[in-house]
C-alpha cells in the first residue's frame, strides 16, 4: 500500500474534508430536501397512474402492468438522470479556482502535502457522497415502483448493473468538472460543463430517433458516437436504461422516443468511460501541478 493510499495519510484528510464540506456548505441537507419534494411528486404520479388501471385489468393483465410499472420507472430514471448530474456539475465547479481565489490553497499546499493528493483527495471524498446519494435516489424511486406495481422488482441483477452504470455517470461528471476548475473560474467552468454535457443529451437523444427516422441514421449515430467520445455521460444513461429494461428495453426504448434507448451503445463504452475517467483525473493533476496559486 503507497503512503497516499494509507488513512491517515494527507490525501485521505482531503477525502475527509471534502465530505465534511459538502454538509457545511449545506449542499447535502438542500439535496435531501429538494429529492424528497422528488420522492413526493413521484409517488403522486404513480399514485394517479395506478388508480387509472381498472379493477378488471389489475386481476387479468399482470405483463401489461409490468411493462406500465418499467415505463414509469423509465420516466423517474430520467430525471435522476439530471439530477445527478446537475449535483456533480454545481458541486465540483468551483473546487479549485474557487479555492485558489478564496487563498484556501495557497495556504495549504506549502504544507507537507502533494498537489495530486488535494486533487485526487478531493474527488474521492465527492466520489463518496455521490456513491450515497446515487443509491439512495435510484432504489428510492424503485421502491415506489414497487409499492405501486408490485411485481416490477426493486433488487435484481439488472437493477444492480444499473445502478454501476449511474454512479458511473455521476463520477465521470464530476471528474469533468473537477478538471475544468482547474483551468476556468467557477462560473465558466459551470457553463462549459452544462453545455457540454446539455449536447451529449442532445445528440443521444438524436442517435435514438433512428428507429423512427432511418433515412438520417448514420448522421444521427455519429453525432452520438463523439458527443459520446468527448463525455460519455449520455451513453451511460442510455445504456443503464436498455440494461434495467432487460427483454423489453427495446419496446421501453420506441415508447420513450428520444428519451430511451431504442440505440443503446455496447459495453465498450462501459469500458471506455472508465479510461476516460483515469485520463480526465490524469489531466486535473498535471493541471493543478503546474497552476500558479
């Protein structure tokens, strides 16, 4: 085990201390707040979903109710969607510019500590609360599926794989962002980010109305290839929905439209995004190495 990787250790302090932050600067305690209103709206939804199924058609139509179950699920794994990501973008984006401005750094880093430490010390501790924060909203709103469509399952080996490819997204995000508060002030960084990762929704949302409008198809799946390439936060998504839908993803993917993955990427992307994760943490350190605080 290297020094850094030891508790105790100063990047672990950093660990320690960026979770702490999170709570001190409320960010955790407006999160709960603003997901619960979520929780609530949702279980009226499905509560207004549910009681418009006749008597008859709950006792006899036991698929057909599994497939509205998964479809509202869809719909709430949307939004989570962008709540996760919106939590990694306006949590990460003034990590270090804003630090650096503030002279927080300047008056830790002559300490004996490395610079790669306070980087990688830094997402790891965000990496941590969005562990916590991804669970709790996505088995949350299976619950609620659950409560309301009993026999769409909360913990399966699907869920599961989802739930990987989700945190996935949320720690590629906040890597992104990381990485940019390392180059531009908090605000630009902000809007650089949103925007970049606004396009990779749009263009996988393009890449999914293939099955709808295949005389445009390959303009369409190339522009989701590189907006994938640039940030693969949509191909996450996209390939979390078509791996929760299991069997039916397909028909999930031409009910949502835009919104589903009818066009899921393959697996590479999984494999892909881990290396892009490693890269964009790579270039964060050989940043803030040679940034001037």
């Amino acid at each position: 085990m290297t020094p850094c990787a030891r508790v105790g250790s100063p990047m672990w302090t950093i660990v320690r201390l960026t979770v702490l932050e999170t709570w001190r600067r409320r960010l955790l305690s407006a999160t709960v707040v603003m997901t619960a209103a979520f929780f609530a709206l949702f279980w009226f939804l499905l509560r207004q979903m549910h009681e418009a199924i006749p008597p008859s058609y709950v006792q006899s139509a036991t698929t057909a109710l599994f497939a509205e179950g998964m479809a509202a699920q869809y719909l709430g794994l949307f939004f989570v969607y962008f709540l996760i990501a919106f939590f990694s973008i306006f949590s990460m984006i003034g990590a270090v510019s804003g630090e650096v401005e503030q002279g927080l750094l300047a008056a830790i880093i002559p300490r004996p500590i490395r610079r790669y430490e306070v980087i990688l010390g830094k997402w790891a501790g965000f990496a941590f609360v969005q562990l916590l924060f991804v669970t709790t909203v996505m088995f949350g709103l299976m619950a609620e599926v659950h409560y309301w469509f009993s026999n769409v399952p909360i913990v399966t080996a699907s869920s599961v794989q989802g739930w990987m490819l989700f945190v996935l997204e949320a720690w590629v995000v906040s890597a992104v962002t990381l990485c940019g508060s390392t180059f531009l002030p908090a605000v630009a960084n902000g809007v650089v980010v949103a925007i970049l990762f606004g396009a990779a929704f749009l263009a996988g949302s393009a890449e999914q109305l293939v099955t709808f409008a295949p005389q445009h198809g390959a303009g369409f799946l190339y522009a989701g290839v590189v907006t994938n390439l640039i940030l693969p936060s949509d191909g996450l998504y996209r390939r979390a929905l078509h791996v929760i839908g299991g069997p039916l993803a397909a028909a999930f993917g031409g009910f949502a439209g835009p919104f589903g993955a009818s066009q899921p990427p393959s697996s590479a992307l999984v494999v892909y995004a881990v290396f892009y994760l490693a890269a964009v943490l790579a270039l964060a350190v050989w940043r803030f190495a040679r940034r001037d605080l």
